[in-house]
C-alpha cells in the first residue's frame, strides 16, 4: 500500500514556455518530497494524483507540504486536494 492524494486545481492560462517550466516545478516540488505524480496539466486546469511513498513514512506531512508550496504559486487560482487514501 502507497498511500495518495488527488489534487485538482484551476490555474492561469500561460504561455506554451511558462506552461512547460509550470509543469516541470510541479513535478520538481513533487520529487523533491519523494513523491511521484501522475495526471493531466492543461490550459486552465489540472488533475493530478500524487503517491507519497511507502505507508508510515512522514507521508501526511509530505502531502502538507507540498500543498504549502505549490499554494503559494501565483499561477494557481484554485486549488482542492483530498486527504490521504
């Protein structure tokens, strides 16, 4: 068992180069926690699940502080995630 966490966000329409390193700090906030993602980035939108590594492994304080970085983003409008499943 790997415990996750989905996220869905509404986010600021970019440019195809501001798009791509949006992309590429989303997915480097990510492994920098040791956290895989897996999901859809689009224009205005996107939904994401994130795998926070093995079980009893600080995994809710990862998903907290991932959600702490990527909250402070001015590209991002909007954000929901779920809990820990």
């Amino acid at each position: 068992y790997r415990p996750w966490f989905a996220v869905s966000a509404e986010i600021e329409a970019m440019a195809e180069g501001d798009q791509a390193d949006f992309v590429a700090r989303f997915i480097a906030a990510a492994e920098a926690l040791d956290m895989t993602c897996n999901g859809a980035i689009g224009d205005t939108e996107l939904e994401v699940v994130l795998d926070t590594g093995r079980i009893c492994t600080a995994n809710a304080e990862r998903r907290q502080q991932f959600l702490d970085e990527i909250g402070k983003w001015e590209e991002i409008k909007k954000i929901d995630a779920s809990e820990l499943q």
